[in-house]
C-alpha cells in the first residue's frame, strides 16, 4: 500500500528530519512507528498524508506517486487515510454523532447513510450511548473513541494514529490501542506513531524503529527497547 523510496525531508531551516528513509507497507499491515521525540514520526505520517512533500525519494500510496497528486486532486488521497491525533480534535460545538456524521458531510453523504453509518461505527468503538454528548463531556477515553470513528466512518484503507494515546492513563491506553488492533483485523492497515514502549512490547506487532530520521530498526512481532 505504502512505499517509501529513499525518502529524505530537509526543511527549511536545514533540519533534515527523515534521512533516506526506504519502507515498505502492505495492505493489511499493524505497524508500530516507534523512537524517542524528535526522530521523524510524525514528518513520516505527514510524507504519506501528504502534508510535507519529500525533498529527495518517493512516496508511493497504492502505486501512485503522492507528489503526483495536485491542488484539488489532494482530498482524493486523503480520503483513503483516516487520521487519530493525541490532542483528538473533535469540534467542541458538534455532538459526538455530528462530529462523526461532518467527515461522511464533507464527502458529499446525504442524511440517509449518515443516519445508517454513524451508528454503527460508534457501536463499533463502543459509544453507542454517548452520541448525544459533546467533547467536554466525554473522558479522554471516549474523546479518543470518537476521534477513531470519526476516522474510520468512511471506511478508508489506511489509519494514522500519532500518539494516539499520549494523552490517557495506561488502563485507557490499552483499550484503545486494543481497538486499533480490532480494526486491523477488520481490513485496515494501521500505523501508529507512539512512545508506549510496554504496549508496543505486549502486543508483538511490527516494529519500525527511528533514530535521527533514520530507520535503525523493522521487526516482525518486534519490541520497543526504550534504551535505544
Ligand atoms: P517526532 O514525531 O518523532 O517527535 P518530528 O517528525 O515531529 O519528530 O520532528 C523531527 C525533526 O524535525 C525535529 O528535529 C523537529 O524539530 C523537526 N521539524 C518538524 N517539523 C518541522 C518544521 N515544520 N520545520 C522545521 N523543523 C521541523
């Protein structure tokens, strides 16, 4: 789904904040984007969401040149990439069944599959009686939950998650990376970009270790050795 080809981003300022950088991840992937703060993690996410263009290599998504795709031709990619963020970024004025039903608006949806779709999406994240809440309302779990519907409604094929649980405690943590893992097992490839070092450990999924903008590490089944 994704190839990365001797990717480097150098931004203006000289940082070269991912350094040659060649990835590849298939269809149906659960990858975990580990390294300590400042290694390149989340200027990766923004390579294939095409946020950030590469200064040197190539991002391939499904075959396609991400640089390839121009102004209005943007969305089309980005439709096929559902985003979690650590600070969710739910709209405080919307509901939780609005702030997931807006992403279905925004792809031209009408009112009847947003009737139909939002309800099992949040049945599948397990907000199924919270959907009348607002943001404020909601612990940081459930807020997180909502972010992943909001994020999956649309069905895309790939997920990022940045950080996605840097802002809950470890019990609520692990709910939540459980539930990435459940929608990998729906179909969806998964990054997520994370410092929960005992997580990544238990859950024995692949591993992509970066340092300084480089891969140092990529394990099947891997671990996050905080002492590297
Ligand atoms: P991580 O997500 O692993 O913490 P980042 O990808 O955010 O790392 O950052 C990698 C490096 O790139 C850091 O040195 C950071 O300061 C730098 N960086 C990130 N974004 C920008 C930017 N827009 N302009 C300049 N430097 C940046």
């Amino acid at each position: 789904m994704i190839q990365m080809y001797n990717v480097s981003k150098i931004f203006d300022n000289g940082v070269k904040a991912v350094n040659d950088v060649t990835l590849h991840i298939p269809k149906g992937d659960f990858l975990f984007l580990v390294g300590p703060s400042g290694a390149g993690k989340s200027t990766l996410s923004k390579l294939i969401f095409r946020e950030e263009l590469a200064t040197r290599g190539k991002v391939l998504f499904n075959k396609k040149n991400v640089a390839r795709y121009k102004g209005k031709e943007v969305p089309l990619l980005r439709r096929n990439i559902g985003m979690v963020f650590q600070d969710f970024r739910l709209l405080p004025k919307k509901n939780v069944f609005d702030n997931v039903g807006f992403t279905l608006q925004v792809t031209g949806k009408g009112r009847r599959e947003i009737k139909k779709s939002v309800p099992a999406v949040l049945k599948m994240v397990g907000l199924e009686n919270k959907s009348e809440m607002f943001p404020k309302q909601l612990s940081g779990g459930e807020q997180q939950r909502a972010c992943i519907a909001r994020a999956i409604v649309n069905r895309p094929p790939l997920i990022i998650a940045d950080e996605p649980t840097g802002n809950l405690d470890p019990v609520t943590s692990r709910d939540i990376m459980s539930l990435l893992l459940d929608i990998n097992r729906r179909g969806t490839t998964v990054i997520v970009a994370t410092h929960a070092w005992d997580i990544v450990n238990s859950m024995r999924q692949r591993v992509v270790a970066l340092s300084a903008g480089q891969v140092v590490r990529d394990e099947e089944k891997g671990a996050y050795d905080r002492c590297r």
